[in-house]
RNA sequence: UCCUCGGUAGCUCAAUGGUAGAGCAUGCGGCUGUUAACCGCAGGGUUGCAGGUUCGAGUCCUGCCCGGGGAGCCA
C-alpha cells in the first residue's frame, strides 16, 4: 500500500476549519500542504484541503470547490452512462456523501469499478449541484485513491443491507461501519461532551474516582475482584484461607461499583462535583437493561436536600435532552425513522414538561388503587417492599405518561448512608423512572448526622471500622449533601429507542461475553 | 440464576417424519444520472453439538452449548 496511515491520521487530525479560519486557509492553499505532500505515488492530495462530509452536505463549502474527502465504501452502483456513483461515508455524520467517478479516471476500469461495500478511499474533485435526487451535492471526482481493498467481498461481513443486531454484536469491530452504530456513536459523544458542559458551566469539578477499590461493602452488588495472587496456588493463612495480605494492595480489592462514597470527600470541600466514568458490576444479569461494565454520572452537591437533589436531575436531564435534539438532529431523525418511531417525540416531551414527583408512599396508594380497579400485577404492591418493574412501569408509561420522580422509601430497602427522614420510617432517596426503562436514575440525600449513621450501620450490620474515613467527613464540618447515579448506556436507550443496552456500547460486557 | 421462545446457505427466513428452498448478499452478463436500483444466469449446506427412536430425522426424544424476550439484582 502506497499510502501510509501515519500521513492519514495527521491529515484527518487536524482540528475541523470552521469560517474565517476555514476560509484563510482556502484562500492561502500553500498552508495546507500536509504530509500528504511529500508521498510518492501519483495521487497528490497537494494543495486541497481534506473535508468532512459532514462540512460538504451542511453546504459550509461553495459549490465548485474542489474538495477531498477520505472514507469507506458504503455502496457502489455503475451507469452505462459512463460512470460509476459511490457513496462514501467518513463516519462524520449520519450521510454519506455522493461521489460520481467518470469512467475516464485513468484507474476506473482496473479498481474504481471494483470497488466493493468497505473499502477505504481518498476522493478529490469538485463539489457540484447533484442532479439526481437524495442528494443536494455530490462530488464530481477527478481522481479516486483507493487505499484499503476488502480482501474477499463475498466474505466482507457487513452487507449493504439490514442486519439483525444479535448478528452485529458478533462482528462488533465492524459494526460501527453500519448506519445504526455510527449513530449510536455520535449520539454517546454528544450526550457525552452534553454532560462535562452542563456540569462545567454551573461550576462543577470533574472527580476522577477510583476504578480499584479496597471497599468491599460499597453495597451495590456483586464484585470483581482483582489480584495479582496465583489463582492456582494462592499464599494460604496459617488458618489454609487465601492470605490477601500478600496481594498487590495488601488487603481485597475489587474494581469499582460506584463511585459516590469517594465523591462524597471532594463533594465535602469543592461543594459541586461529579464523576463520571467506567463502573462494574459481576453480577449474573441476563437483560437488555444490564451490562458487566457500563458508564455512570454521579454527582454530589454539598449544602443540598433531597429535593434539590431532583431539580439537579432533571435539569441535567433536559440540558443533554436539547443538545442531543439540536446537535444530532440527523442521527436522531434516522432512529425516529428506523428504531423508534416515538423517540423524537419523546425526547422533546421530556424536555418541556415537568417531573412528576410522588412519594413511595404515594406511589402505593397509586398502585394500590390501580390494583382495586382492576389493573393485574404479578406482584401485589405494598407498602414495605421495593417496587417492581411492572410497577415502574405503571408508573410512569400509564399514570404519568412521563418520567416520575419516586421518593422517600422505606429505610430497610435502601442503602445504609441514606439519609433518615424525621418518620424513622423512610429515607431520603429517589429514583428517576422513565416510560420504556424504568429506572433511569438513582438517588439520595446522604446521611450526614454521625449517630444517625452508626446506628444505622449497626442495624445493617455493617463493620464502622471500614468506613472510617467516610465516618470522618461527618467529624468534620459534616453538611447536608445528596447526590445521585445515571446510568450513561440507559440515558442512550432512552433517547435513541434502541432496546438492547449492548447495542449502545461499543463493546458490551456481559456474561459469558468479553470478546473484543 | 429462573421462566419462555429460538438455532437451516455469508445475512434474513421457509420446508406434513419421505430428494433442503427463497429473498438479499457475492460473481458473471444485460439495462440505467444511479441512490435498499432493476432483469437474467451461476456458485454457495456436516440443518448449533453429542447421543437416541425410526426402514427413513431439519422435523420426534434426552443432554449440553449459544442467542432473543421476560423476571430477579440494579444504573
């Protein structure tokens, strides 16, 4: 292969022109010459400037410029006309774009007609008008470069056409190839520059939590440990159990679950934090709503109560809702159009109307009453035990028609460091359920009286020993703080329609899956 | 982990216990400023794996593996 990828990756690295940068460097082409330049070989990228399509099709470039565009193959059709139509995609936006090569480019017959779906090209020439429909532009090609053949295209696994999902997750380093996961992907980057903006502009600090923990009593679920110790022959006690105190860290350690207790200490002296990062949970789920290593946002306000807490959530919620509908308004279209009708809609719902917010109690009686009239639950709801997800659903698909926020809970189901409302009886915590995956957010006021918080160890039979630091912060000029936990992959869920949380990763972790 | 449905060509799916098929994809030919193009021809199979019943199993039985949906756990 001629073309190096080095010169490749420089040339696609450059940060995107947009006006008058773009256009002082149009107008002095020399500043553009690149390692493209100095390659040998007869395709000379020179002077021209490489361009998104997504810069071509937003019509940021006049017609008649002559541009070059660097992407894969999706589709190849020939006209007897005399020429050959390709769409190529560089992945920058949900279209791709139309290139029109002539049957007189000097390699037409010997590779342009052979191109095939997923091949890798360079395309140069000028951006006219099209004069086909689908399209308002098209490139009239002078020259195609074609830097990376598909070997066999019998054997290329990603057709032109419709793929099951179940058949992608298999082929997961090509599927961002097709139009589906290139949306995903761009959605996950948008939500996810959406999030450092709206926690950066209301003067939040970014916390980098631990991924390794030594605490085994996070309390939220199954672990995975991690250790250098020969699995095989570990170095045993005298007492013959496994003597962790020769392991990497001296002590058990796992990978995180959660990283709030830790945020709770920079929450307690910078006053707004968040984190925001990978999180792991070993537990043996078996759903489209669970993955082995997923992404959470967790942030923590210092000087706050409960129902600050869920102002926070939802205005969190509506600010990555309206960046996704402005920013992404191609992607979203596709997914409307494709996945799920209702998802546009249903995002801009979100958007303008209002949480409901009810209390567990309240949210009881609600099912309770539903119950009377007739409504069938596998579970009958009552007071005391947690909420199901056919209740959830209730909830917030038929009651509301809109996300809920559920509050206050009964203390025996929710975790130790919730606060204690003055009933002795519920907790300051709140979950978010949203129409379609219910609990989208998960949430408390923290527990910041000393005594309230032992005795509440106590109760759950927690050892205080190994909270002790976390003990400390209520030593020392203890606040009322809260906080809560998103789901990153389920916030993709809810906002996309896509059903299967494995489909808006890149490479799902489940179990029994670490492929990739 | 439990319940349930499924596993047949590269992909998506048909096939009463009796010669394993179609569409798409791929290759070749035709036609065309094409755009999920269209028309024709061709190649392509250890029916998830292992056993069993039967003259005969893709089909029935047993076990296992893998996948979907639902539940639990949760975000």
């Amino acid at each position: 292969m001629r073309h190096s990828g080095l010169s490749l990756l420089r040339a696609r690295a450059r940060p995107p022109r947009t006006g008058i940068l773009r256009a002082l460097a149009d107008g002095c082409s020399g500043r553009e010459s690149g390692p493209g330049d100095r390659r040998g070989g007869g395709f000379r990228r020179g002077a021209m400037a490489v361009h998104a399509v997504r810069e071509l099709l937003a019509g940021s470039v006049s017609a008649g410029a002559e541009v070059t565009v660097q992407g894969w193959v999706r589709t190849r059709r020939d006209s007897k006309a005399g020429m050959s139509f390709l769409h190529v995609s560089d992945g920058s936006c949900f279209d791709p774009i139309q290139v029109v090569a002539p049957n007189s480019l000097p390699n037409y017959a010997e590779e342009v007609a052979r191109l095939s779906t997923g091949c890798a090209v360079v395309a140069r020439g000028s951006l006219v008008a099209s004069q086909g429909a689908g399209q308002t532009v098209e490139i009239a090609a002078d020259a195609i470069e074609v830097v990376g053949w598909v070997d066999d295209p019998e054997t290329y696994p990603v057709a032109a056409k419709r793929h099951t999902f179940e058949y992608l997750r298999e082929i997961a380093h090509l599927r961002p190839r097709t139009n589906t996961f290139g949306a995903v992907a761009r959605v996950r980057h948008c939500l996810s520059q959406a999030i450092h903006r709206f926690y950066h502009e209301r003067g939040f600090f970014w916390v980098h939590t631990p991924i390794i923990t030594a605490s085994d009593a996070e309390g939220a679920g199954q672990m995975f440990r991690v250790s250098t110790l020969d699995l095989v022959n570990p170095p045993r006690t005298p007492e013959g159990s496994v003597d962790f105190a020769q392991d990497f860290f001296g002590r058990e350690s796992y990978l995180t679950v959660s990283g709030q207790l830790n945020v709770e200490t920079y929450c307690c002296a910078l006053s707004k934090v968040y984190t925001f990062g990978p999180t792991f949970r070993a537990e043996n789920s078996n759903t489209s709503r669970h993955l082995a290593e997923f992404w959470m946002i967790e942030p923590e306000i210092a000087f706050a109560d409960l129902n600050d807490n869920a102002d926070l959530a939802e205005q969190f919620l509506k600010y990555v809702f309206e960046a996704l509908l402005s920013e992404r308004a191609d992607d979203m279209k596709f997914f409307a159009e494709r996945i799920d009708k209702e998802c546009v809609a249903r995002v801009e719902k979100f958007v303008a109307a209002s949480f409901e917010r009810m209390t567990y109690t309240e949210a009881v009686a609600h099912l309770e009453k539903a119950v009377a009239k007739g409504k069938k639950f596998e579970f009958r709801p009552s007071w005391g035990i947690d909420l199901q997800s056919e209740h959830e659903r209730y909830l917030s698909e038929e009651l509301v028609g809109r996300p809920v926020v559920v509050m206050n809970y009964p203390k025996e189901i929710k975790a130790f460091y919730m606060r204690l409302n003055d009933d002795e009886k519920t907790v300051a915590a709140m979950d978010v359920l949203a129409p379609g995956i219910g609990e989208i957010i998960g949430g408390s006021q923290r527990e910041e009286r000393l005594e309230v918080l032992d005795r509440r160890l106590d109760e759950m039979h927690l050892p205080k020993e190994a909270y002790g630091w976390y003990r400390d912060l209520r030593r020392y000029g203890t606040v009322p703080h809260a906080g809560f936990g998103l789901g990153f992959e389920r916030l993709i869920l809810y906002a996309t329609g896509m059903g299967n949380i494995r489909d808006v990763i890149p490479f799902p972790r489940t179990p029994g899956n670490a492929a990739f």
